[in-house]
C-alpha cells in the first residue's frame, strides 16, 4: 500500500526556486505489523522545539573488550568440580539455577589446593555488614568476588551434596568475570544499524597475548525473541575470525536489540581458557521511504513519501541556519506524526518566531529520519542539508 506524505513548511519569507530534489531511492518492504499497528493511535502530532547548536554526525559504538565467560552444568559436574580458571586475581564469581531451585552447599577450592567456604573465600566488598555473603534475592544464586589474596590459576567450584531436584530442574550456570586479567573477546560489527537485505559482517578477536592458541571458537545471531541463528566462520589469522551473512527477516519485536554472541576457548600453559563476547546492533525492515521535497507555491513546501503498510510513522527534521563562512548549525528539531494508509496531507507551519530570527536565506533543512511507530525504528534517512531558498 502506497501513501503520499504532504509536508508544508508555511514561511513567513519567500524562496525564490521550484526545482526541488529528489531524495536517493530505497526498495519498501511489507510486513505483517496487524497486532501492533492496530493499537497505534491515528491522531495527528506536530510539534517543533530548540536544540543545542551540536554535531550531528553518526559515531560507530565503540568495541566493548569482553573478559568474561560461563559454564552450564549439573549437580553432578558440581560433585566432580567445576574449574574456573582465571587469569588475574579478584575476579567476580556468580552461580544460579537455572530454574530458580535453592543451590546446594558450594565450596571452593583454590589453585593452592585448599578448600574454603564461599565466604572464606569471599573478598570484602561481597560480605555484608552481618559478616555474611551479600544476598542477591534468593536462595537460587551466590555472587562474589574472590579474595585478590588467593592469587589466579584454576579454582575449582564444588559441592559434596547430590542435587534433589528433578532432571528437569538440575540445571546451573556459572558465570565468570575476571575483571583484573588482560585476556579478552571483541566482538564488533561493522554498523550499528541494519535493514532488511543488508550484509552483516562480525569480526571476533581474542588478544593473543595470552592464548597460545585457539581451539574453538563459535558465533550466533540472537533474534529479540530468542531465536539464533548459528554463523559460519572464517578464520583470518590466529585469533581473528569473520562472520557474514544477509539479514533477511520478515520480523522485528517493537524496540528490540539484536545480537552477535561469540565464544572461543584457547589454551594457555596447558589450562583452556574460554572468553564470552557479544555486539549489539539495530534492525529495521524499510516500510517506507521519503521520495522528494520542493516547493508548492510562494511560501509552501511539499514533502512526499511511499509506505509499503498502513501504519503511524513519524518524520523528524532539523533546521539549521548557517554562519558568514557558511558552516550549518541545528536550532530547531520539526516532527510530524500521524497514521497513513493510502491518503491524507499534513501541515506544518513554521513562522518568523520560529525561524528563531535567521533570514530564510541562511536556512536549511536536513537530517531527515522516517520513524516506523511499529518497529520504534528509523525506517528511511538522509542526513545531507538542503538549503531552502535551493528547493
């Protein structure tokens, strides 16, 4: 389904030129958006407010360095031991049921060879006034951070009582941070955010100064809902591997993150290691497009746009006027929202009190960004400026 957008900037000056522009072309896709879009409001909002005089220029997230990693197991591996090797001293242990089952009593044993209680082994931030470890909200989970004292290497987590909880029930995670050591996971991609049809390429590194080599290593895409979708990888040198495929889902929950999880184990000084990683990004199937701006008549300018669903977008735009060297600076953000299903106009209408003083000589318009209510994602941009009096 198909909608025209009509955008009308009502200036209290005139602009002299009808050629107007056309905005670069982007394919539209349908989705079935029926059990959310049928509960977005239809009512019309337009509103325009001051912004700081700042850089509007996109920065690509930073790359997180992961040091952490975690194991799932049974009752039965806690009676065997778990190890838990660790590069630097103090590093941050939490044990869980899976289930929200009461954990049995836990001992762990140091590289050293000696076995002490969790809290023996406790540093101080995680006792409480009491003199007991710090309750997390149940008898399902222990957090703590290990006693610095008691050095790095392979701890061992053990219990001496068989679980009595039912099969289905025996299930724990340990989950490991080793805050203080050098030995990490990166996982980056290479944008932060993606549409339908888009090549996403992840590149996973764990430093080599601490794997002498590594032996396993693994890359998932984690859909909002949970689903994963398991990546093929290839390895570009020791430590360094690439993960790439086209993102080509049909659906994407309101707001939602996406991710790539990553895992490698190595071995350093005949002890594995495993580190854990992930990279969040943004997806959007594109419902809709902006298709060109120009001028109506002696004060009016007309926006249109193309919609694949029938459903509330909003479109965000930001004014800018320019200095005498020429250089644009934002002033004000414009927003129009409302429900398209085919047809209908909005108006917007922007007076000399607005313009905030600047001659319509000086002014532009730019960094136009089509919001689909039912994803919460921006659907269309373009983030150029375009000088008024030029449309």
């Amino acid at each position: 389904m198909k909608k025209t957008l009509f955008f009308s900037l009502i200036l209290g000056l005139a602009c002299e030129s009808s050629f107007g522009f056309k905005f670069p072309e982007q394919a539209i896709k349908a989705y079935d958006c029926e059990n959310v879009c049928e509960k977005l409001s239809k009512e019309q909002i337009q509103d325009s407010w001051k912004i700081s005089d700042h850089d509007f220029e996109h920065r690509h997230q930073p790359v997180l360095k992961s040091y952490s990693y975690k194991k799932n197991i049974r009752s039965q591996d806690l009676i065997n031991g778990v190890e838990i090797p660790t590069f630097g001293p103090g590093a941050v242990i939490r044990v869980y049921s899976s289930k929200h089952q009461p954990l049995p009593s836990l001992k762990l044993k140091t590289p050293q060879g000696k076995s002490l209680s969790l809290l023996e082994a406790a540093s101080q931030h995680s006792v409480d006034p009491n003199g007991q470890l710090r309750n997390l909200g149940g008898e399902h989970q222990r957090l703590l951070q290990i006693n610095p004292e008691l050095g790095q290497g392979v701890f061992v987590l053990k219990s001496d009582i068989a679980s009595k909880q039912n099969p289905s029930d025996d299930q724990y995670v340990i989950s490991v941070y080793d805050k203080y050591s050098n030995a990490y996971l990166t996982v980056e991609t290479d944008k932060d955010n993606y549409q339908y049809g888009d090549k996403l390429v992840a590149t996973i590194t764990a430093n080599n100064g601490f794997f002498s080599s590594i032996d396993e290593a693994s890359a998932t895409l984690v859909q909002p809902d949970g689903e994963t979708v398991e990546l093929n990888l290839e390895k570009l040198h020791s430590h360094q591997f690439r993960a790439e495929m086209n993102v080509n889902f049909d659906k994407n929950p309101r707001g939602a993150n996406w991710y790539i999880e990553a895992s490698v184990s190595g071995l350093n000084d005949n002890t594995l290691y495993t580190r854990v990683g992930h990279s969040a990004f943004n997806y959007a199937i594109p419902s809709a497009r902006l298709l060109n701006i120009k001028k109506r008549d002696k004060n009016n300018y007309q926006l249109s746009m193309e919609s694949a669903i029938s459903a509330r977008f909003s479109l965000n735009a930001v004014l800018f006027y320019k200095d005498d060297k020429g250089k644009p600076h934002p002033f004000r953000m414009i927003q129009v929202s409302d429900w398209f299903n085919g047809e209908g106009t909005i108006n917007v209408e922007l007076n000399e009190q607005q313009l905030d003083g600047h001659a319509i000589d000086s002014v532009a318009i730019g960094y136009f960004h089509l919001i689909d209510y039912a994803q919460l994602r921006t659907v269309y941009h373009y983030d150029s400026i375009l000088d008024l009096k030029s449309l």
